[in-house]
C-alpha cells in the first residue's frame, strides 16, 4: 500500500525558519512568474508571423523559469534525489508515464528533465480547470500542453489536435502522463482493486489501475515523432512528501527509476498497447514492493545521484 505522509522531525525552531526560507522563495518564485506570463503574452504578437518564434520564445520561459526553481531548491534544500534503470539519452523527445504519489513527483522529473536538455520541452496531461489558473495555469496554455476533463468522448478532438500541432511542427517534447488519473491514496488503492478483481485483472498493491484508452491514443498519436516511451517509477524512503514539504527541504533523497522503450517495439494494435501499459503497470507495483521491502530500486545501470 503506499506510504503514510512524511512525518516532520525537526525542532520547532528550525521548523519554522524553514517555513520563512520557504515563504519567501515561493513568494520571489510566483513574482517571476507573473512576469513569465506577461512575456508569454506579448509573444502572441509574434504567433501570426511566425509560429517557430513564438514556441521558442514560451520554451524559454519554460526552461528559465522551471529551471530557476529546480536550481533554487538544489541550493537552499540540500536533499538528493537517486535515479537507476536505463542510461538515457540526452534530448529524446519521448511519452513518458509515471506513478503519481504526490505534488513533489512534478519537481522529481523536472530536475531529470534539466539534465537530459529537456526541462524547457516538458508538456502534461493536465486538468482543464487549471488553464483558468495565474501562473502556473495559463503558462502551461502557451506551451501546448494537453488541457482534459477525464472523458475521452470530450477530450478526443482537443487531444488529437495537439498532437497534431507537436508533429506538424517537429516540436521537440518529453510529455508527461500520469495514467492513474489522480494521486494513490489508501482508499483510491482499495477501489482500484475492487475494479480489477470486478474485471478479472490483477489487483495492485501500491499503484492505481492505469487508464489505458487515452496512453493508446497518445502512443498512436505520436508514434512517428516520438522516439522512446519512458517509465517512471518514483519512490520515497520515510513517507510521501507535500509540495510545502518539499520546498521547505524537509524531503532527504527521492528514489526515481527508469526503464526505456523504443516506441517501434510497442505494439500496433490498440487492445494490445492497452495491455501493454497494464503488464508494466504490474511491473511497477513489484518494483515498489521490493523498493518498500529493501529501499532500493534494481540498478540495472550505474545509480546517479543528483541534487534535488
């Protein structure tokens, strides 16, 4: 079952000193970032003259600003993050699907992001409400990522047409889908496996059952432009951290794993990339009971441990 939330243990003292660093770097961090999105604005008058320019422009801010807090935290937190698996390369645009636990799962994979050189390529499958959102929200409008309100009958056409636009235009991406849905909570995990013993399929033990119609359609969708499919499996040694928790640096090291598959060894058929994502589901479940059992992931290649 996944880990109960990171029980705290510091003193009052420095509690609260952490709590003030934390306070005013998310306060200098969300000023930036108002000035980002006056700058993502403004590059909506060069769209109708060049598209190229325009995407270039937001992939910068992107990377400046995401890459300004990854940096920050680096810094003032001190914690460490320790990635096995595959031995990637820099600069593949890829699909990537990974377990979701909690809000510190986004910073994990964009500090991995910078150091493949593509942290400014990130796209999400995001919540439609959140492009209503200053800041963060309307930020993520201007890079193309997937904005959808979890029917597929609604999201179809809107998905299909960013996917469209990313291959038409050549676009350079890693996008992030996290197919569970919703962050595994202890009562999430006992419905999902009430849903899968109800269908016959294996229950799962640390992760919630994948939504597979919508990884088939991304994966068919982007075959011809993407190269790879990257899993993500993320694990914390002492419990799940908040956001807060995270930036106040109460977070020691976050374990990430990574397996890699070439998209032309994925299936073809729709049934069959659907099952595909549910027997590496299953995987990822085993990888965690071991992870839970002995605090490690398999270190297939040599384990780099990089800053958080």
């Amino acid at each position: 079952m996944p880990l109960q939330p990171l029980n705290e243990n510091r003193s009052q003292v420095s509690n609260a000193v952490a709590s003030i660093r934390a306070a005013l770097m998310s306060a200098f961090g969300l000023g930036t970032l108002m000035v980002v999105n006056l700058v993502q604005t403004l590059s909506l008058l060069i769209k109708p003259f060049s598209g190229g320019a325009f995407r270039k422009i937001n992939r910068a801010c992107a990377n400046s600003w995401w890459g300004m807090c990854v940096s920050g935290a680096q810094r003032l937190n001190g914690g460490k993050f320790l990635v096995t698996g595959a031995d990637i390369p820099v600069r593949e645009s890829a699909i990537i699907v990974s377990n979701h636990q909690q809000m510190p799962d986004i910073p994990t994979i964009m500090a991995f992001a910078k150091s493949k050189k593509r942290l400014g390529d990130l796209k999400f499958f995001v919540k439609d409400v959140l492009k209503w959102v200053p800041g963060i929200g309307w930020g993520m409008l201007f890079l193309d990522c997937v904005f959808v309100k979890r029917n597929w009958s609604s999201d179809a056409d809107h998905i299909l047409k960013t996917f469209s636009t990313l291959v038409d235009n050549e676009v350079p991406v890693w996008l992030v889908s996290f197919v569970e849905g919703t962050r595994a909570r202890l009562h999430k995990i006992e419905a999902s496996r009430e849903f899968a013993l109800s269908r016959g399929l294996e229950p799962l033990e640390h992760v919630l059952m994948p939504r597979t119609k919508g990884f088939a359609a991304t994966v068919q969708g982007l075959r011809e432009h993407v190269t790879v499919v990257y899993d993500f499996t993320i694990g914390y040694e002492e419990g799940v951290p908040t956001l807060w928790q995270y930036i106040k640096g109460s977070v020691c090291r976050i374990h990430l794993h990574v397996r890699r598959f070439p998209v032309e060894e994925l299936p073809t058929l729709e049934e069959d990339v659907r099952q595909w994502l549910l027997d590496r589901w299953t995987e990822k479940d085993h990888l965690l009971d071991r992870f839970y059992e002995q605090g490690t992931f398999p270190q297939e290649a040599l384990p780099q441990e990089m800053a958080v």
